[in-house]
C-alpha cells in the first residue's frame, strides 16, 4: 500500500489540524487514514462516531490498566468521562 496522499478538496483544506496532522510524520497510519476517512462523511455523523469511539477506546484502556496506568488524552484532558 503506497503512503502517496491524495490531496482533499480546498474546503477540507482550510482547517489547518487536519494539514498538520497529514504532514507528520510521527502521525501513525491509522490516525491519518481515519482522518481522511471521517473526512469524507457527514459531518455530524463523523462527530458522533469519533466521540463514541474515544469514549469506547478510553475504558479499553483504563480496564486494560487501571485507572493510574491510562493517561490517554480523553482521561488526562477529562475530555470525556473515563471508567
């Protein structure tokens, strides 16, 4: 699979977290390849999906290590209840 990115049209283009994260290069894979992705939804639903996800994904992590060993930016940043 080629890491050559297609570019995404000017409206997706003005937000500028989303060129920063395409031209990390310590951006893992997965998170540009989901960004790209979701980038392609509606919005709204891309939004409700991601929370969801984060949400799911931070008490993977706390159950997988406790509550000390999850510092993942949902828990650190309270960004959403982690249990």
């Amino acid at each position: 699979m080629s890491n050559k990115q297609v570019p995404l049209p000017l409206t997706e283009r003005v937000i500028p977290e989303v060129d920063e994260i395409r031209s990390d290069p310590s951006a893992s894979y997965w998170l540009v390849e989901s960004l790209d992705a979701a980038l392609k939804r509606d919005p709204v639903d891309a939004v409700n999906d991601a929370e969801i996800l984060a949400d799911v994904l931070s008490k993977w992590c706390e159950s997988r290590l406790g509550s000390e060993g999850c510092n993942c930016v949902s828990c650190e940043g309270n960004l959403i209840s982690c249990f």
